[in-house]
C-alpha cells in the first residue's frame, strides 16, 4: 500500500446544503466535526505519515483522514466498525472528510491497518502534534504558559497471571505460534495429545491446584516442556526462522527470567524456580520482568496501594489564567458573565500525552515532557505537578535547560528517620560545604566527606566517628548501623539551596494558592478515564501510546468544540441537597441516623455497632423513642453491608 499525497477535498456541496439546513436558522450549535472542519481547515497532510506507508502498491484511504476518522472514534468511544459506519452514514462525519453524500467508505480493518503502520512507523504524535500547531497559530496555546502535569494507571488488555500461569501460557504461545507456522515440524517433535492435553486451554481458563507441592510440581513441568521445546527449535535440524518466531524468543527469555537449569555432573537436569535474594537464586528487576506472553510491554506495579498490570499515562494540559472579558462587573471583585463570553469557555488544551511502562516513575518523565514541549515550540514557564515529578536536582536542571519553573510540593525527607517523623533526620544536620564536614545535633563532627552519585546526581556521604557516636546518648535517635556511626548523604550546594528554598516556599500562603492550579488537571484525567484511559484498548506499548494521544486529540477538540460554542466548562455539580445548605439558614425538620446491618429502627441508640451520623444542624438522633417517630425510611447499599438511613423528626 501506498500514499498519494492528495489534499483534503471541499465538502460536498450536498452535503453543506443538508447541513445548512438542520442548523443554519437554529440556535443547536453545529456539531463537533462540522466545526473542526469549519474552524481548523486542513491541519492535517498524508505527507505527515508516509513514512508509515510504502510508495509502491495500491494507493489506499488518505492517511491524513483516516487519522480524522480516529481521532473522531476516540472522542465518541466507538469501535472499527462503528466508525466505518459513521464515515458512510453520518452526514457530519462526511462533512468533515469532504466525502460526498454516496459514499461507501471504507472497511473497518482499514483503521487497524493504519493504527499498525503509524505506530510501527514511530508516528504516533503527528496528529497531536499538528493540531497543536494549528492552535499555537490561534493563540489558544503558547509557549511561556502555565501547564500542570498528573499521571494515571493503564491496565493492559491482557489476563494478568501469577507466576505459575505465566510459565505455562508462555510455552502454550509458543506452541499456538509453531503450530500455525510449521505444523508438520511441530507434529514430528512433540507427542500431541499429551501437549493438547496441558496446553490445550488457557491457563487463566481452570484454577490452578491448591497445594503448594502441587503446584511446584507443575510450574517445573511447565519449565521442563518450555526447555524441551526450544531445545528442539534451537537444533541444528530445524530451520533457523522458526528461532525468529517472537513467542519463542518471549518463551526463553520468561524461563530464562523464572527459572535456573543446571545439568549435574552425571548428565541430570535440575529445574527450578527463581525466588527473591537471599533465599532464592534472584529474580530480574521489575522494570525487564516479562508479565504476560502476549504483551511483552506491560510490567507489574504499585503506586499508593494500587497494583496493576500494564502502563502509565502522563498528561499535560495548559492552566493559564482565561482572558479578560468586559462583561458586567458584579459585587466583590466578581463579574456576571454574559451568555457566549469566552472567559467561561476558555480551554484548557492538552499539550502532550506520554505512555510508558508501569515502572517508570514520574520524576523520569519531567525531563522528558520538557523536552517534547521545548521541540513542539511549547515549553510552559510554570509547570505545576505533584511531589512525584520533583525533586530537588530537577528544579534545577529544567531552570537551566528550558527556563521552566517547576512548582510543587518537595517530597518530604526519606531517611528512615525523616519517614519515622523521629530521631535525627538530614535536616537536623548543618552542612558546610566549603570545609566539606557536617554537624551533627549533638555538635560533632564528620570525620569523613566522600563524593559520590546517585540517580545521575552529584552527592556526597559524610560519616562521623565511632569515637564520637559510640557514647553519644542520642544515638537511638540517630542511628542503628551496627557500626556504631551516622553517616549522612548529602546533596549537591545547588540541590540543596533549592531544595530548601522549595521547602520553605511549599509553607507559604501564596504557594498553596499558586499550586491549587495544579488541582484542575485531576478533572482532566478523570475525562481521559471516562473515554477509556484506564484500560488499553490494544496490546503493547506503541498501539496503547497511539491510543492516548489520539484520545488527547478528541478530548482538545470536545474543549475547543465548547469553546466555539460558548458551552462553559463543566462546574462541580452543587446536588440538591447542598443547594439547600447554600438558601437562606432554616430550621431542619429531619436528622438522619445511619444503622447497621442486624439493628432495627426501634434499638437503644447505644446498641453494640451503632454508627449513628448527625447530617442535620440538631445533632443526633436521640433515643430509642425518637426512632418510633420515623416519618422516612431510605436503604443504601455501603460493600456488603446495608445501611438503611433513618430519618426522624427533629427535637
Ligand atoms: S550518634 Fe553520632 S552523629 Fe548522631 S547525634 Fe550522636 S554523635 Fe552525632
């Protein structure tokens, strides 16, 4: 397949005629992809992706708008198939691609078929690049601005497997992988209804044994049919491309990973299975660990008690002030925004979308977000994120390398005894860099300053004497080296004036308003997750990046289509029932008393799990009495446990 680079056609005077119709007199705002076209032109070119595409072959569907069509499936959570029925039946979705009103389309394969060329061709940030470009000549993105940067989980599309599953659904890949390339070699080399027997289903498809022998047992039979099949495929006889089929190459490295195989002096062969250090042989770090044979990407992780399989997802958005308006002023400094007034609508567009692995951590990604936005001529002046992106040596180097002020929270000490909140943390220490000692609470002094790295920066460890910390009588407070001595690792001159200018400032009044800012991007992951963030729609990393950043494209445009149409931002939504706290003060008739499971409405109010909850002004609900005059009854469901919520008339 190849590309003709065409560009896009007008739309199809039918077509405007139909859409003039249904909503030229009408106040219905245009829809979105009439107002992409409309507002935005052209800001795609096939051009932008022939590097996806060969230059021989059959001319297929435009690149530029196939991008359109998934840009516009992602703002509406549509499937293949869905949106090929759109490009051939929506009358905006024609609009927008300037096809006319019989037009067949296209079949859905073909946008898996682009999403596989683009991604494979490193191409995944044309689109998001290109609109950016298109909104920068707008003026509703610039360099120089406030932007502010939050990351959310991604579980990958694959079962998540425990170590034992993971053994016999890696040699079962690489058995469903030999079979459709080379049956015939793979019939002569394996006993076949023994192997269909283990190897016939999935392993999430039946629970594996409870014994733990058991399934010891099974995890080496596992190890032993992975190392006798790739002895086979790494044999002299066998042809050397079945070496290259990528579920073998995932199979040795998952048992080179899980297991140790040593053949004995008298020719046995001993499996077993890796287990942590100091017990076990080792296990590699998580970061290269192998999670599931058939997304090789997806790594295992934690994050505030979250554990999941798969990715992570940082978004960056610009969170610069609205401009002003001439709206009527109203009471207090405030304003009565006219309908259509632009200062309510004002985007907040997101400027870059990254994709990683579950390991990387978010302070690895603040230097490269800087980076990306410095190419795409966006470097923000102000970047708000939380305590995970900084640190005291990245305040510095993004000031130097992009004049970007990084602005949050420090993380707090992480010395075991700054965790602890107790005893003598790093801060408790004076620091004089130009002798080169350090001070401990107790007056003494370092005896020793040895400059060293860690994570890439500059640092240095100061030890004190045994002498001076044996008999210290705060030593409890300050160490439990078995050596008898403190040591202190201390960071650079530059980190450290930063680190504590950054801990001072963080204390400050105007700091925590300046970096409630940050605050808002939350509302735009939370968007990113209700189109399907959370969950990757396909498997590995370049298809899943692909996927965010073509989502980062539709949520701009459901923002700029807002915009266009003076529809405000979306507000917290104030329910009815704290609309009434916000009327005029008024006497409650009800206050409401939460019980749990088992208690009747007519028990002492000190029954035994009572969990009695005043949400009205007069307090609880008093006495056993009180409940005889329930006059409404509510239940809710809170786990496993109904509550029913009782109402009862106020004393
Ligand atoms: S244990 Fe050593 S470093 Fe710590 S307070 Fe005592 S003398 Fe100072």
């Amino acid at each position: 397949m190849c590309v003709k680079p065409v560009p896009w056609p007008e739309p199809d005077p039918q077509v405007v005629a139909v859409i003039a119709a249904m909503y030229g007199a009408r106040k219905t705002p245009r829809p979105l992809a009439v107002q992409v076209r409309d507002r935005l032109g052209e800001w795609l070119a096939d051009e932008q992706f022939a590097a996806a595409f060969g230059v021989r072959g059959k001319p297929g569907w435009s690149p530029s708008r196939l991008a359109l069509v998934t840009v516009l499936q992602r703002a509406e959570n549509l499937t293949d198939r869905l949106a090929a029925e759109a490009v051939r039946a929506r009358i905006d979705w024609k609009y927008l691609l300037g096809l006319a009103l019989d037009d067949p389309g296209f079949d859905h394969t073909v946008l898996a078929e682009f999403r596989n060329r683009v991604a494979g061709a490193g191409l995944e940030r044309v689109a998001l690049d290109a609109l950016l470009a298109k909104l920068a000549a707008a003026g509703l993105v610039k360099a120089g601005g406030k932007q502010r940067t939050d990351s959310t989980h991604v579980v990958a599309a694959v079962a998540a497997l425990g170590r034992l599953e993971l053994a016999g659904e890696s040699v079962r890949a690489a058995l469903e992988a030999l079979a459709a390339a080379h049956p015939d070699w793979l019939g002569q080399r394996i006993c076949v209804p023994g192997f269909v027997r283990r190897y016939g289903t999935s392993m999430t498809s039946w629970r594996p044994p409870a014994s733990q022998a058991r399934r010891d047992e099974l995890a080496v039979a596992y190890a032993r049919d992975g190392y006798a099949l790739l002895e086979a495929v790494y044999d002299s006889r066998a042809p050397g491309w079945l070496r290259e089929v990528p579920a073998v190459e995932v199979l040795r490295r998952v048992l080179l990973q899980n297991y140790t195989r040593i053949i004995t002096w008298d020719g046995r062969e001993v499996i077993r299975r890796r287990d942590k250090e100091p017990d076990g042989d080792g296990l590699p770090p998580g970061h290269a660990r192998i999670a599931s044979p058939y997304d090789t990407d997806a790594r295992w992780a934690a994050k505030r008690g979250e554990f999941w399989l798969g990715y992570k997802l940082h978004i960056t958005e610009t969170c610069d002030d609205p401009p002003p308006c001439s709206c009527r002023p109203q009471g207090a400094g405030g304003r009565e925004h006219g309908p259509g007034c632009a200062q309510l609508a004002f985007p907040n567009l997101i400027t870059h979308a990254a994709t990683t692995a579950a390991t990387v951590t978010d302070n690895q990604m603040t230097g490269a977000i800087h980076d990306d936005l410095t190419a795409k001529n966006l470097p923000p002046g102000q970047h708000y994120a939380d305590s995970g992106y900084l640190s005291a040596a990245l305040i510095v180097s993004e000031q130097a390398r992009h004049g970007i002020t990084l602005t949050g929270p420090l993380r707090a000490d992480t010395t075991a005894q700054g965790r602890a909140r107790a005893g003598y943390a790093r801060a408790d220490f004076t620091i004089d860099y130009d002798t080169q000692a350090v001070t401990c609470p107790q007056g003494k002094t370092s005896v020793s300053w040895t400059p060293c790295t860690k994570g890439g920066q500059p640092m240095a460890v100061a030890k004190f004497s045994p002498r001076d910390c044996g008999p210290c009588p705060a030593r409890a407070q300050c160490t439990t080296s078995t050596r008898n001595r403190r040591q202190v690792t201390v960071p650079s001159r530059d980190h450290a004036r930063a680190q504590a200018a950054a801990r001072t400032a963080a204390t400050t009044t105007a700091f925590q308003a300046g970096y409630a800012r940050r605050a808002g991007v939350e509302g735009t992951i939370h968007q990113a997750v209700s189109h399907g963030a959370r969950r990757a729609r396909y498997r590995r990393l370049p298809k899943t990046r692909l996927d965010h950043i073509y989502m980062a494209c539709a949520l701009n445009l459901l923002r700029l289509h807002a915009y266009w149409t003076g529809t405000p931002l979306d507000r917290q939504r104030t329910s009815h029932l704290a609309r009434l706290e916000l009327s005029p003060p008024h006497k409650p008739e009800l206050t409401t008393r939460i019980l749990q499971r088992g208690e009747t409405r007519g028990s002492p109010r000190s029954a035994p799990g009572c969990c009695a909850m005043s949400l009205g002004e007069g307090g609880d609900a008093g006495d056993g009495a009180a409940h005889d005059q329930d006059v409404h009854l509510v239940r809710a469901f809170v786990g496993a446990d109904t509550l029913e919520v009782v109402g009862v008339p106020h004393r």
